[in-house]
C-alpha cells in the first residue's frame, strides 16, 4: 500500500478505520485481561509542531559550475591514462602500461 497514492479523503477513512480496528484489539486485550501499553501519538497538539517549511528549495543556493571550478575537479582524478589495471590468475590486480614495450617512450634498463 502506497500513500502517496491516496488523497486526503481516503487517507482520513483508512485512518478512521486503522482506529476502530485499534479500538477493536484493545476490547479484545481487555476482556483477556492482558496488559498493554497505551499510545499517545496524536495527544500533542499540532501548535507544539515545528512549522513545516513549505518554501524549502529557497534556501538552496544556486551556483554556477565555470570550467575553472569544474578543472579543478576534475584535476582530482586525472592520471596515467597509458596505465590499467590487469588481473593475475590468483585474483590480484597489477598495473599494467600500453606502452610497456615502446622503448622510445620507456627504455627498458640493460642488466
């Protein structure tokens, strides 16, 4: 059951109805004689209610994103884009370059 699905009406008369049920069970617990704890959900008035704040996107400001902010952004993840991740038959993961054999890029060191 979904109540955003409901208009007010209906959602008055299920909760009509969800309290005569309530009213009903506790008739029940008293004639067996079995104790239970007494809900005061709705004994507070609606006054000792903070007001509910029907305007609450005003307070959020809007901020233009310039391509210096988004730079610096993106800076944070830049990297080796010639560098990947290559998983090992045991499960682990080492790094891995495209240009592992360009020798004019990496020379490779002689023993």
């Amino acid at each position: 059951m979904s109540v955003e699905a409901y208009n007010l009406d209906s959602l008055r008369r299920l909760i009509r109805s969800l309290q005569k049920e309530n009213r009903e069970l506790k008739d029940l617990l008293d004639k067996s004689k079995i104790p239970y704890g007494e809900s005061e959900a709705f004994s507070n008035s609606l006054a000792a209610v903070e007001e509910y704040d029907p305007d609450q996107g005003a307070r959020i400001v809007d901020q233009f994103i310039d391509e210096s902010m988004a730079t610096r952004f993106f800076a944070m993840f830049w990297g080796r884009e010639d560098v990947f991740a290559k998983r090992a038959k045991n499960g682990r993961y080492y790094p891995q370059c495209i240009n592992r054999w360009d020798s004019s890029k990496y020379p490779r060191q002689r023993a």
